[in-house]
C-alpha cells in the first residue's frame, strides 16, 4: 500500500526586512538650494570643495518663470568654497 505524503504548507520564511532609505536628515546631511540668476545662460554648473571642484558633477536646472538656474545638493554640514560656471 502506498505511503501518503504529506501536504502541509511550510511555514512561511520570514521576509527579509529592507534597510530603511538613507535621507539627508538621518546621514546627518543637509539639502542646500543654490540659485544663480542668469536668464540668457546656456548652461550653468556648480563646482566646489564638495566636489571636488568639478565643473560637471552638479548642472544647474533653469526656472524659465523667474530666470534662476537652480541646484539642490546634499552637504554634511561645514562651510564650503564654490563657484558657478556658466556659458553664455
């Protein structure tokens, strides 16, 4: 006679839990907003000690509306050297 296997559901694992999104807030650093009014631009980027001065890493966005270029760039808090760098 044949053995019935048995057909109970395994328990379920456990789900893995996600670490929580690292923000600005909880690694301790700060959003800050650059503007720079400059409505005839090309293009404008920010570089400084926080990247090294690169004059690509952070691009600038342009307010068509009021004409600023804007950047928003996440910094551990200190003071820091910077300059725009447009075209026109």
């Amino acid at each position: 006679m044949p053995v019935k296997k048995s057909t109970v559901p395994k328990a379920a694992e456990p789900k893995a839990k996600k670490a929580p999104a690292k923000t600005a807030k909880s690694s301790g650093l700060k959003i800050k907003k650059f503007e720079l009014p400059a409505p005839h631009a090309k293009s404008v980027y920010l570089a400084g000690q926080f990247n090294d001065w690169s004059t690509s890493a952070n691009p600038l966005k342009l307010d068509a509306k009021t004409g600023l270029w804007k950047a928003s760039v996440k910094l551990a808090p200190g003071r820091y050297l910077y300059k725009f760098k447009r075209s026109s």
